[in-house]
C-alpha cells in the first residue's frame, strides 16, 4: 500500500502520536523548511484531562476531542496520515504501519502512555480505565446500565454490588473522577432512579500510598482528603487491589469490596514502540532520552512527552507524565530541529513548572503554585475552570464547554447520560481489544483498517 506522501527535497519529519507534544511540535515546524508528516491513530487530538468529566456525563466527547486535519488546516508543510504505527526500523529509517512503510529524515515519537496495571491480570480484563474518548463513553454508558440493572435485581447484595463504585489510584485522575461521581450520586442520580435507595450507593476511593495527591503538597493532599471525605467517599489509604473475582475486589487474601464498577486510575507505562534498541526502553516502558530529547544512542530518533525518560539532576526519577511537560519539550525540540538545519549546537531542554491542581467537584479544588504557594476552594475552583478552558483546543470547545459548565454549576445537573447502546464490560479495555485486534489480523494476514484496532468503537455523545 502506497501512503501517497509527495516527494519533496526538504528534510522529512515524522512525528508519531498528535497528543499534547506531537501537536506543539508539529504546530512550530511550521515555519521551518521541512515537510511534518503527523501519524496518529486517532483523527482527533484528545484533551485527556477532561475524560473523567465525558466519563461521569458532565461534557460531550466532541468538547474535549478536536479534528487534527482541522487543527492544521492553512499549514502548508502539513500531512496527516490515520494509522497505527506498527514498529520502527532505524537501521532503514522507517517507520512501518498498517497503510504502509513510511520514510523518515527524522523520527519523533510522541506515542504518549498506556495504562499499567502491574500485572494484576483478573483488573486488567475486568476493571474500566480512563485514558481515551471510547473508554470514557464506554464507562458512562457501563454505570448507566448497571443502575438501570439494580431496578430489576430482588436480590439487595447484587443491587449494592451494582451500584457501588470503587477507584483505584488516589492521584488527580482518581480524585477528580471520585469528586464528579458524588455529585452524579447527589444531585443526577435520585432524580433519575427515585426507585432506588441512592444511599446504598458507596463510592470507595483505594489507594497504595498513604495519602491522596501523592504528586501533589502536604497541602493539596490533606484539603483534597477534606473535600473528598465531605462528599462522602470512603478512602482506602495503604491498600493495594489484589485481584477482581466475581464482582469483588479484593484487597488482602480475603476482604473484599463488591463492586461491578470497578476504575482503574492507578499507574501508566510509557507507550515505547517495537523495533527500538532494548536497552534504550525503560522498565516502566518509557524511552531514554538525553536532555535534547535525543533517544540514546540513535543519531536522528527522538521522544517527547510522556513516552521520553529524561534522567537528569533535578528529575532523577525522570519528567512527570503531564501535559506541560509534553508541551515544553515540544517546544524545545522543535528549536533544536531548526538549530540543526542551520549547522548550530542543540540546547538543553528546561522545565518551567507552571503548577499542578486538581478539582474535587463545584467549588473545591487544590492548586499548588511555584514559589511554595498554595490554595482551595473556591479560588481553587474558579483557577482550575480558567486554566482548562483556555487550554482546551479551538474555540467553539471553549464555547460549548462553558455554557456547559455554566448550565451545570446553575442546575446542578448534567445533561448527558444516554446509554446509546448497550455495552459490555468485557470488550472494555484496550488491551483485549488489541489482542483481537493482532489475532484477526494473524488469522486474515491483511490490513485491518486501524481504527478497529486499538480502542472500542465510540458510541455516541
Ligand atoms: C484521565 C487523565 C487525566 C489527566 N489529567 C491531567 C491534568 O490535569 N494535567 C496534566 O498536566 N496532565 C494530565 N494528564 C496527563 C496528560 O494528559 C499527559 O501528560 C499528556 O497527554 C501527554 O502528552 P503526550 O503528547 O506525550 O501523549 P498523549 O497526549 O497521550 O498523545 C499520544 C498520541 O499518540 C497516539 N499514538 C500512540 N501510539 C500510537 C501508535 N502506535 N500509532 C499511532 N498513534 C499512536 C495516540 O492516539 C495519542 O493521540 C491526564 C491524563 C489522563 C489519562
């Protein structure tokens, strides 16, 4: 299969993954003599920190996912191509996808994260996780059905089990996800099941460490505990998830939490690809790179974002996983590139810390701020509502994200919760999806189309 990508004379730069660094990048190689070739195998760019809220109906998937081809439309040195990218070949400098072998000049992987589950192989089958557009609008779609199930159940167990929720990992996505369900249970669940008893419904927030917030400030994690244990969340501290058995999970050999919710918020590898040189991928599957974002040891591979493990004096345990970083290395690499065409030196990447938050639902949220400074509520709120609308991409998500927001925060209510259509847990999670992604393929040994591939089919909005 032929990608139809013109030839051209300049430097060919191919950026693997449109996220949050192979969209910065590719926007500031726009003015350099290069061709960008973006592969990703989404047509969308995904703001991922807003899922949890697709996830809980408080937005619709088409507020926080933009078309890339639209994103870049007017950018003359611009492709795009839809594809998953199968393995890299840097003896041949190629990148080898299901349309087809695609040459490179340069090769910047951008591939993002995968969700880890460390091995705990009964809540990898089982448990619904939070990384993309199909899981979020697979999770809504899964509660939704499941309380519409405990109307039919007689049996009080299996009712509970049905309705209670339990997320593992106390880190910000957990916390946010955890802050959105009480207010799902407070103000949109007993008007829609008045026959349920919604007291019955626990949500249980487990966590290893021993606190929330674990990345966050002493602060940040005792105000987060505070407003998480206002709305009602029973918080499991030093407790780990062992395995998930007929709707439990169990958290030592034998104590348990029913659930047929189960959310797994807890950890993610970076999402090196195959071909690269063994000793270059870490073990939590990040690539290593030097402080130019340079992968060790190839002359013209580099990584960005939350797939790059950069070592350095003051991230010894590498660059945290989030979208500032992503964003700024991006930013770095796209200088250096053009440093490189003109025969000059490559500059060090620097961190600017712009700060971390979390919001815990309406009015109560955690900011930490450089220069040791720190605050919630409402202020914290009003902050985090800023930040991510105006980091959201294009304006009419800006748009419809406030009114949205606005209609919530007025009704305290939240519009979407449509089932469209039935869905089953078991064809939840990518990583199955994936195994029969690679076994029908084996079987036919011809191209599947990629959007089969990796995530479940999204259902609607
Ligand atoms: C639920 C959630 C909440 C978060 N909240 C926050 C937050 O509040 N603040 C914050 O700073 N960070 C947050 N993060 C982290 C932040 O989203 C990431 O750090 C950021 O997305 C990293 O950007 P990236 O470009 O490296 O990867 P990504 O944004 O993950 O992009 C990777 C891209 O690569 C594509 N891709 C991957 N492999 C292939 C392949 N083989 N072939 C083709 N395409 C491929 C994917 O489709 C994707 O588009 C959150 C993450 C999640 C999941």
């Amino acid at each position: 299969m032929d990608t139809n990508l013109p030839k051209t004379s300049q430097p060919r730069i191919v950026i693997v993954g449109c996220g949050f660094a192979g969209l910065r990048l590719a926007k500031d190689l726009a003015k350099l003599p290069v061709q960008v070739v973006v592969i990703d195998r989404n047509n969308y760019h995904n703001f991922q920190p807003l899922l949890y809220q697709v996830a809980t109906g408080g937005l619709e998937a088409d507020s926080i996912a933009y078309p890339i081809r639209k994103i870049f439309a007017g950018q003359h040195n611009f492709y795009y191509r839809m594809t998953d990218v199968e393995r890299v070949e840097p003896a041949q400098n190629l990148v080898k996808t299901n349309i087809g072998d695609i040459h490179y000049d340069h090769l910047v992987l951008a591939t993002g994260s995968l969700t880890n589950f460390f091995g705990l192989d009964s809540i990898e089958q089982n448990a619904m996780q939070i990384k993309s557009v199909p899981n979020a609008l697979n999770l809504r779609s899964y509660l939704f059905q499941n309380f519409e199930k405990a109307i039919l159940t007689e049996d009080p167990t299996q009712r509970q089990a049905l309705m209670n929720v339990v997320v593992v990992g106390g880190g910000p996505t957990g916390v946010e996800i955890c802050g959105s369900l009480a207010e799902m249970r407070k103000d949109v669940l007993p008007k829609d099941y008045p026959e349920l008893d919604l007291k019955q419904m626990e949500i249980y927030l487990v966590e290893s460490g021993a606190e929330v917030l674990g990345p966050m400030s002493k602060f940040a994690q005792e105000k987060g505990k505070k407003y998480l244990e206002e709305k009602g969340i029973h918080i499991r501290l030093n407790t780990h998830a062992q395995r998930y058995e007929d709707g439990r999970l169990y958290y030592s050999e034998t104590e348990f939490i029913r659930t047929q919710n189960l959310i797994w918020a807890a950890g993610v590898n970076g999402a090196a690809l195959d071909g690269l040189p063994e000793e270059v991928v870490a073990r939590n599957k990040r690539v290593n790179v030097d402080t130019r974002n340079r992968i060790l040891g190839l002359r013209n591979v580099y990584a960005i974002g939350d797939v790059a493990n950069m070592i350095t004096e003051e991230m010894p345990r590498g660059y945290p996983m989030l979208a500032p970083v992503a964003i700024q290395q991006a930013e770095q690499l796209a200088e250096n590139l053009g440093r490189l065409l003109k025969g000059e030196e490559m500059q060090p990447f620097q961190y600017t810390n712009k700060g971390s938050m979390a919001i815990v639902g309406r009015n109560r949220a955690v900011v930490d701020l450089p220069g040791d400074l720190h605050f919630g509520g409402f202020l914290g709120w009003l902050t985090w509502l800023f930040v991510h609308l105006m980091t959201l991409v294009g304006f009419r998500n800006k748009a419809v994200t406030l009114v949205g927001w606005a209609i919530s925060y007025f009704s305290s209510d939240k519009a979407l919760r449509l089932i469209i259509r039935p869905f089953n847990r078991h064809d939840f999670n990518e990583h199955q999806l994936q195994t029969k992604a690679a076994e029908q393929k084996a079987a036919t040994a011809e191209y599947i189309p990629s959007v089969a591939a990796p995530e479940a089919p999204v259902v609607g909005g």
